[in-house]
C-alpha cells in the first residue's frame, strides 16, 4: 500500500531537493504547512536551512510549533530541521539572544562547532559511523555523507551516528518516533538513497 509521506513546509529549506531524492525512490510525497495533513502522514520530513531563530520564528509563524510536537509517526529531521528538533540551539545571531529554545522533540543542544584551524562551516563530504539501528541499515561504517554546517549535536546517549571534523559530533539522533541527521541524503549519493530509503521503510 502506497505510503502517504508529507514534507513539512517550514518556509525555511530548499524543500524540491528532499522531495526530488524521494521522487527517484519511487516514492509519492505531499509538500505541506496544513496540520491535519502533516498529522494524518505515515511518515514526516522536518527540513531546514539557515538559522535556527530564523527558522523558529517561520514555524511559529505557520502555527505549526504543537503539530510537530504532536507527531507520533516516525520524523526525519534534515540538517538544520534535526536541530531544531533539540531543545536549544546557541545559533541566536539576532538581538545578542544567548539561544533559541527549538521544538523539544530529542534533548540536546546545539553548540558552535570547535574545530580549531579547520574552516567553518564543516563543508563537503566526511565519514559517519553509525550504531547498529534501522535507520542505517546496509550502510557501513565510515560511509561518505555530504554535509554543510558550522554548529552541532556533541556526542551523547541520543546519538545514532557520529561523525569528526576537528571534534566528535552527532551525525544522527534518535529519540522516540524522531530522528535526525545533520548530513543532507538528498545530495549524498547512494548512501543517501539508502537511508531514506531505510527511513520511508520504518
């Protein structure tokens, strides 16, 4: 039977990538800002791009802060939208705020990354180690992922795969329904295809 997956529109993230990554799986997906569509999914996608306040403030602009809280189905969350699933990111950048509290979903906060003479942002593909779980099924170990991002999730009890870039950081999170990786699938070949692929087949 023909799942019914919905793409969360934030108004923040390059949204078509997401949706075309999936479109190659073969799978149909919705493109969504309405609660009873997002509720009624099989499967949600959380993305983002840009900054944490930014992207809050267009989620509680859309009325959309409880929907999400209120999922119960699995949530994929895609870069930044895995760090707004957090509790709170320090990536304020507006009014001197020290942070932004985000969706509460998995706890955790997101820090500047510490990379000491490496560039910021972490750029470009690197390798993910994953724990043993669903999400990463038949992707092994040291497997190539293509990130773009200057702040993270350090290593902790809710990390499902970690990456280095001058420091340890989550690569993926889990808790409950929602997962989250910082890497973008949607521009990570094969590997990509396969986690969401291993993602619409929780």
């Amino acid at each position: 039977m023909a799942q019914n997956i919905v793409i969360i529109d934030t108004g923040c993230a390059n949204i078509s990538s997401v949706k075309f990554a999936l479109e190659r799986l073969g799978v149909a997906v919705t493109v969504s800002d309405d609660p009873a569509t997002i509720k009624a999914s099989d499967k949600a996608f959380l993305p983002g791009v840009g900054s944490a306040q930014n992207a809050m403030a267009s989620i509680a602009q859309k009325g959309l802060i409880e929907t999400i809280q209120q999922l119960t189905q699995p949530t994929l969350g895609v870069c930044l939208g895995m760090q707004l699933m957090t509790q709170l990111s320090h990536e304020s950048g507006l009014h001197n705020a020290e942070h932004v509290d985000c969706l509460g979903l998995i706890p955790g906060t997101v820090e500047k990354m510490s990379v000491g003479k490496l560039r910021l942002p972490h750029m470009g593909w690197n390798t993910v180690n994953p724990s043993n779980n669903e999400l990463f099924k038949g992707i092994s170990h040291g497997t190539y992922f293509y990130f773009v991002h200057g702040y993270a999730v350090p290593v902790y009890e809710h990390t499902l795969a970690s990456c280095e870039y001058g420091m340890a950081f989550s690569a993926a999170i889990h808790k409950d329904n929602f997962y989250g990786v910082q890497f973008h699938p949607e521009r990570s070949g094969d590997a990509g295809a396969q986690l969401l692929e291993n993602f619409v087949s929780l």
